[in-house]
C-alpha cells in the first residue's frame, strides 16, 4: 500500500482510476477508505476473495512481508510455480510467461517479485 502511495504522489497523480484483482483490488478499496479517495474517478475490482482461510492468509503474509530474491530466473520460475501451484496446472510457457510479468531484474542481476 505504501509504494501505492508513493507511485501516486510522486506523478503528482490529482485523479485516476483504479483497476484491481486479488491484492490490487484489496489495495484501490483500501485507498478509497484514506484521504485519497478524493484522487479516485473510478473503480474496478476483480477476485480479491473477500473470504479468506487463515491457512490462505499466513501463506499470503509469508511471501509478501519479505518478498524474496532469486539468482537467476529459473529459481524465480520455480518460486511461482510452488507458490500459485493450487490455483491450477499452466503449461511451462504460461509459467516462463507469469514469471517475466510478476518479476523485475534488478540491479545486480537478481531477480524480485514485484
């Protein structure tokens, strides 16, 4: 929520909409609850499981209070792959797909989530 913040006050953003599934859509409801509502024009949300298992709370709190570096991209292809496994089968090009668009390189090389 904070880097959301963040990314908006540092384009100076005075209004936007805001399109979000799972944990976006949970973060567009949480700017709306805070003084920035007045920024929001607009409101989309997608899947954010408004009931939750607390099984499926501490995994989520798990990977997202820390979130992990890789050394190199197939260790970051098989993080996702044991992570998001019980939300079905994709095929190793949908995984090599999921992982470039859920993670950034940085600058030393290593690879993030995002």
């Amino acid at each position: 929520m904070k880097q959301a913040v963040a990314l908006l006050e540092h384009f100076q953003v005075e209004r936007c909409g805001w399109i979000g599934t799972s944990m976006g859509g949970i973060m567009g409801m949480l700017l709306g609850a805070t003084s920035l509502q007045k920024h929001l024009v607009g409101f989309v949300i997608n899947d954010i499981g408004p009931e939750l298992t607390t099984g499926a709370i501490q995994r989520i709190a798990s990977y997202i209070s820390r979130p992990p570096t890789f050394n190199n991209f197939q260790e970051l292809k098989q993080y996702f792959q044991q992570v998001y496994q019980p939300f079905g089968w994709l095929s190793d090009q949908e995984w090599q797909e999921f992982a470039i668009s859920s993670a950034r390189r940085k600058d030393d090389g290593r690879w993030s989530v995002h």
